[in-house]
C-alpha cells in the first residue's frame, strides 16, 4: 500500500530535533512519508526543513494545509496549542494523529471532539506505550484471565532533572507531571483495561527542588475505576536516572512489566517469563504511527482516540485540583478550569 503523505506541525524538539524525533521516525518509516514541516517560528520551520533534507517548510499552517498532497498531520506543539491546532488540521480535512496530552481543559477536548465528528477523518491520540509487544501481550493475558480479576496496579517512575534546552512554556504552561508525563500511564490503563470509566481521583504533590517549574516534582494519585480497578501511581523528577516499576495485581496473580519482559506469577506460581522481546525500547513511535496509518487506510478507529484523550485530560485535571485541595474529587467532572 502507499506510504501516507504526513506533514508535521512544530519543529522543536521532540518534533525534529531529538534523535528519535516525531519527524525522523516518519522518515525512516515504511508507512509513512514526511512531505512537509510547519512551525509558527519561521527561523524554526526553515532549520527542521534543513535538518531533514526536506525542501518544504511553512510559518503558516494553513499554507501546509492547503497542499493536496498532505493526507495527514502529526501535531507535537506545545500542550497549550494542541487543541487549536488539531482542528486547524481537521478542518482542512486532513486525518489527526495528535500529540497527547488532548487539550488542557474539557472544553478544549470537547471542540477537538466536535472538530473529528465533522470532518469525517481519522484521529488518534498519540501515546507509545500501548503500542510496544509488552503493552499487546499483557492485555491479551489479562483478556484471558491470566491474572484472574485484575484488581489494581502499581505503576511509578523516576526521571532525571529537566534537560537544559526545554522550552520556557514547560515550566510554566505544560499542565505538570499529570498532563506531561503520568498522561501516558493513564492513557496505558485506560487503553489496557479496555475503557473503565474513572470514579474518583486522589492526588498529592510537593514542589521541592524545581523552583523555576510551576507544578510539584514529586506527585502520586489514585484513581478508582469501574470495575472495580484501583490505580496508584505516582513521579517524581528528582532522581539521577530513569527508573520504572509497573505491576498489574490480580485476584489469582500479578503481571510484572520489565522493558522488554513480561513476567506472570504471584499467588498460584512464582513470577516466570512469560514473553521477552528485542524490540529496543525507543520503538513505541513507529509503532504508534503504523497504527494511525493502518487506521486511516482501513477507516478503523484507533486504540487511542478522541474519547480517551478526553478522558486521561480528566484525570489529569481532577488529580490536579485534588493536589491544590487535599480532597479526593469525584468524576465526572462537570468543569474544572485550567
Ligand atoms: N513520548 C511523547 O509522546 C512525547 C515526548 C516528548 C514530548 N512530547 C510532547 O511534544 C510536544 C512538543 O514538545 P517539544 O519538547 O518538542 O516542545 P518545543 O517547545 O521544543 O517545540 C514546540 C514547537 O512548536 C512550535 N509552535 C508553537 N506554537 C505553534 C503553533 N501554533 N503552530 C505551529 N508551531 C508552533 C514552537 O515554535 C516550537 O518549535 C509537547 O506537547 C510534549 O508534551 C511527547
């Protein structure tokens, strides 16, 4: 089948400059082919078109927009923007794969959501994890009973201090750890459990160390889910190295997730492998992306869509405000501002 013709909408880092860029993983698919790179900074625009090798590069998104020969955009803007320029891209009638998180209210999902239901197109959410062999392999146990009810999951993560060379909207305007990073692991459960609606969201945080980011380094929440499920996950930026622990409990066993191992065991049996893989740990993208384009050439809907990018923006919010009042709020929310 053709490659889908793809152009990308903000040139920064994880955009372009990264090495495992939106931008280069595009490149270097066989799905997919960039043709063109927009960003409202035309010095920006020009240097991703440079870096790339592409000739085509636009200050102005609707110009990228406009051209017939892009079928679909992938929008890695800064989080505030998403919203506004996922529907840019619906309303030319281009298929979405955004950047999570959604948007940084309700209201904003709400117009991305409208957006999607005119214009007929595909949209995804775009976040890796579901995406690699650990992620598919654990869901297809769990469907199976392999742990009997799932029950709860224990999912935290370490990271080191910020990079030098972040953008300054990271600091102030990013949403914090919940819509930066944990939007993954939310977006993960809801994904893996196959959509449980969130009932009520717990969240501490401390800002200890950041002085210049706006929202607390240290956080942890727990989310009650139907079915019920019970999820405590927490981050913190303060350590010196990635670190990761990701369990699903359940009422026979537990699935332990390593980066490329799954292990299964607990009460009926110690934990044993149960599937390893050698896919490298930085593959989630292009197989995030040959999902989007399998989705727009089958007319399937996404595993990540409109629906739980709606969904993991609530969570992110409620455990924000529950962080600021110390009190558990119950979902859904009806409007909680940003
Ligand atoms: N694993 C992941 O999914 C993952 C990893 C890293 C970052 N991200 C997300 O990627 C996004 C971008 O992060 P970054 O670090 O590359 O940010 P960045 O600040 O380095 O880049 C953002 C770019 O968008 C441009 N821009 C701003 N407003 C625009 C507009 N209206 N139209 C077009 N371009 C515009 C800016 O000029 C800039 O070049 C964020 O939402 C971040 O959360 C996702």
């Amino acid at each position: 089948m053709a490659k889908l013709r793809m152009g990308l909408v903000g040139c920064g880092l994880r955009g372009v400059f990264d090495p495992q860029s939106v931008a280069k993983t595009i490149q270097g698919h066989d799905a997919a082919e960039l043709v063109a790179v927009a960003d409202s900074d035309p010095i920006r625009a020009r240097e991703a078109a440079e870096h790339l090798g592409l000739g085509d590069n636009y200050s102005d998104l609707a110009g990228m927009l406009r051209r017939a020969d892009v079928e679909a955009a992938y929008v890695v803007t800064p989080n505030p923007m998403h919203a506004a320029n996922g529907i840019d891209v619906l309303e030319a009638g281009k298929h979405l794969m955004l950047v999570k998180p959604m948007g940084m209210t309700l209201e904003e999902c709400d117009c991305v959501l409208a957006a999607h239901r005119r214009s007929g197109k595909t949209m995804m959410i775009d976040s890796q994890i579901p995406f690699g062999q650990v992620a598919r392999k654990a869901k297809d146990l769990i469907r199976a009973g392999a742990i009997g009810r799932p029950v709860t999951t224990w999912d935290v993560q370490g990271r080191g201090k910020y990079r030098s060379g972040l953008s300054e909207w990271r600091f102030g305007q990013a949403g914090g750890i919940f819509f930066e990073t944990l939007i993954h692991t939310l977006l993960f459960h809801r994904w893996l459990f196959d959509r449980p609606a969130a009932r009520q969201v717990w969240a501490w945080g401390e800002k200890t160390f950041f002085q210049e980011y706006a929202y607390p380094d240290v956080v942890w929440a727990h989310v009650e889910m139907e079915g019920p499920i019970s999820s405590v996950l927490g981050e913190n930026h303060l350590m010196d190295r990635f670190f990761s622990s990701r369990v699903v409990v359940g009422t026979q066993d537990s699935l332990y997730f390593e980066r490329s191992r799954l292990l299964l065991g607990g009460k009926t049996k110690p934990p044993e492998v149960v599937f390893e893989t050698d896919e490298g740990p930085r593959t989630g993208l292009a197989h995030s992306i040959r999902h989007f384009v399998e989705s727009v050439q089958s007319g399937r809907e996404p595993d990540l869509t409109g629906e739980d990018g709606r969904a993991a923006t609530e969570i992110a919010l409620a455990a924000n405000r529950a962080m600021e009042t110390g009190q558990p709020l119950a979902l859904p929310l009806v409007q909680v501002a940003r």
